[in-house]
C-alpha cells in the first residue's frame, strides 16, 4: 500500500484535501468518487514535493506517438476516457507527458471535452492534434480520428528524421573543418609568422589575413563562443518575427545545391498529409485550411492558403487560388480540383503527400552523393588557402636570392 495525498472539491465546491493509503492512483481517486468529491489532485505523498527534473525534458514524436496509439486502442475496445488517461498516466516514462496527461486528465474529470483539456497545452498537444480530436468527438468515432493523428505523427517524424540523417554528414564535415582552422591557425601560423618577422618586409595581403586570423584565435578566443552564442539566438529572435519569417522562408526555398527544391517538397508533402488528415477525419473545411497554412511550416504556404480562404468564403473552389500561387506545382492544383469534383479530396491529399514524400526521399540521397565532393572541396580550400599564405613569402624571399 501506498500513501497518497489528494486535492479534491464536494458538490458544492468546497475544497478538500487529505492523505489516503491505496495500491494505486485509480484505486485513491474510486474512494474519492464514492465519498461524493470530484478529484482535483492525486500525488505520491513522498514525492509530492521533490523536484523533477525530467519535467523540463521534451516530449519526443515517438512518445506522443505511442500515447495517442494506447490512448485510440483502449477508446475503441470500451475503455472509458477517464480511465484510459489514468492508465496512460501511470505507464508513460516521460515524465513531462505524464505531468501533463494528469492535467488533461483533471479537466477531463472536471467536465471539459477531451479536445478542450488537451488545448489547454499547445506546447504538447497542436492545433492538428486538437482539432482531429475534437471532430472525432463531435462525430462519435474518436478512437479513429486519434488513429489518424498518430498516423500524422509518424508521418511527420520519419520526414523529420529523413531530413536530419541527410545533415549528418555535412555537419561532421564542417566541424572537422572548422576544428582543423583553428587548429592550423592557433599553432602552425605563429611558427611562420616569427620566421617571417626575421625575414623583414610587407607580406602578401593573404598571408596577413591569416596572421591577423591566428592572432586573433590566440587572444581572443573566448570570445568565439559568445559571438556565436549571440548570433544564433539574435537569428532565432530575428526568424520568429514576421518580416524575417517571410525572408527566411523565401530564402530556403531558393538554396541552391538542390537545397530549395528539398525544402520546397518536404513543405507540399507536409501541407498535403495535414490537409488529408484534417479532411478525413471530419474537420470542417475552412476550419482545416486555416490550420494546414498556419502549421505547413513555410510563411509561403500560408500566404497562399489565405488566399484558399478567402475563396472558399465567396463560394469559390480550392483548386483556383492553387493555380495562381508559385509556391503549387500544377500537378497539386488539378489533382486537388479532381478531388473537389469527385469528392475524394482526402485521397487526392494523400495520393500528394505520398507522391512528394518519394521524392523528397530521392532529393535527399541526391543530395548526399552531390554534398560529398562539394565538402571534400571546401575542406580542401580552407587546408589549401593557409598553406599558400604560409609559403607565398618564402617563395617571395627565394625569389630575392636568386
């Protein structure tokens, strides 16, 4: 038996508080339920008060997940929501997302709906996520639509890491890179430069660069990792703002190297699978443009699906608006409108994402085989850059010899 100590409030809505000694949480709230009080709180007295430090730990793709697959199969088999959070609650190792299952689950039993509980945390729980629920819900096939949705999850989460095992390799190149630099300059350059000091003289322009370069690795070192610190967060400070938001995303789209066109499929195969989504499991259309622009990740997309809007409110059809933005290939603007016609746009959708989905996987092993030589190059450059202004003045001072 375990001690646990409870919130809770009566019918007329006084609170309640206490220690009570159970086998488990359910077990704690039963007994509670049977006294007439609604459960507000439900905690292990001894580690009510320690800090948990997983807390601050996020929440993985997988983990929420598998939660929202648990949570579907339970729904489906009877099990009521209440109790299927309660379990989820005491089995999911992420503390974080049992913190917050806890949350959901309190709103829950204090009356709210499912979605709504689950609003409440838009750092876990997105708007796709809210809203697939909530259609189930009001459509009566809940364990459905939370099927949907970690469908969506894992869709997402294997084009996420698609596109990071792509990056691997260049990352691992350019920190070599970087650590040979510095490397180079912090003790090869010095050696040189007190030869070049007998030597008397003005140096090539490239050799006092690299001078310059090493004096500055060797004195101000510390100073690197403020600057760099400093320049990724007033980046991130600066993407999050509308105007840079705008110019970043245009930007991406036009890297070269194949970059943009990756960057480019990956947000049509996103925006297509959560249009899909959204469509199938009963979301209301303009409800489910709205929130596929504002989660497509691409300030883009959204723009052009405000203009998807705006048509569908004067009676207008989807396909129209796709046409006229750069950003929709003509293939997804006549697929859609084939879609509109038969009334099989969710399969339209997917037919979509599937299509890019393949070639963003394509895109990228083309990518890998073009970085490859490109990073053998750059590396090679940065070596060969130093090398040179390190022997330019001795072939200058040969020179004066002869």
């Amino acid at each position: 038996m375990t001690t646990y100590v409870f919130k809770a409030m009566d019918i007329a809505g006084l609170p309640a508080k206490g220690e009570v000694e159970a086998e488990s949480k359910q077990a704690v709230a039963e007994q509670l339920r049977q006294r007439g009080l609604i459960v507000l709180e439900i905690a292990d007295k001894h580690r009510s008060k320690e800090i948990n430090l997983e807390l601050f730990k996020r929440i993985k793709a997988e983990e929420l997940t598998i939660m929202t697959r648990q949570l579907a199969t339970m729904v489906s088999s009877g099990m009521s929501i209440l109790r299927a959070l309660y379990v989820l609650e005491t089995q999911t190792e992420n503390k974080k997302l049992a913190h917050t299952l806890v949350d959901v689950r309190k709103d829950v039993e204090a009356g709210l709906p499912l979605s709504d509980a689950m609003e409440r945390h838009p750092a876990v729980f997105s708007r796709l996520f809210v809203a697939m629920t909530r259609a189930g819900e009001t459509g009566g096939v809940l364990e459905n639509s939370l099927m949907r949705v970690a469908d969506q999850l894992e869709k997402e989460d294997a084009l996420r890491r698609q596109i990071k095992s792509a990056m691997v390799y260049p990352a691992v190149v350019t920190t070599f890179a970087m650590l040979v630099l510095f490397a180079l300059v912090t003790f090869l350059v010095p050696v040189f430069a007190g030869i070049f000091k007998q030597f008397g003289g003005d140096l090539p322009t490239i050799t006092k660069i690299t001078v310059a370069m090493s004096d500055f690795a060797k004195g101000w070192w510390w100073t690197m990792p403020i600057i760099g610190i400093s320049s990724w967060k007033g980046f991130k400070h600066w993407k999050k703002t509308e105007k840079g938001r705008e110019l970043w995303d245009k930007f991406r789209l036009k890297l070269p190297a194949k970059i943009g066109d990756i960057v480019h499929k990956v947000a049509l195969a996103r925006w297509s699978r959560t249009f899909s989504a959204l469509m199938a499991a009963g979301v209301p259309l303009l409800q489910a443009l709205d929130i596929t622009g504002k989660t497509s990740g691409n300030w883009v997309i959204e723009k052009a699906m405000d203009d998807v809007v705006a048509s569908v409110k004067q009676g207008g059809t989807i396909a129209a608006p796709l046409k006229q933005a750069d950003i929709f290939p003509t293939m997804v603007a006549h697929m859609v409108g084939v879609g509109e016609e038969t009334a099989a746009m969710d399969t339209m959708l997917t037919k979509i994402a599937e299509f890019y989905e393949d070639q963003v996987d394509a895109a990228v092993k083309a990518l890998t085989s073009i970085l490859e030589p490109v990073m053998i190059v750059v590396v090679g450059g940065i070596v060969g850059f130093i090398v040179i202004s390190m022997y330019l003045p001795l072939f200058k001072v040969y020179d004066q010899i002869r």
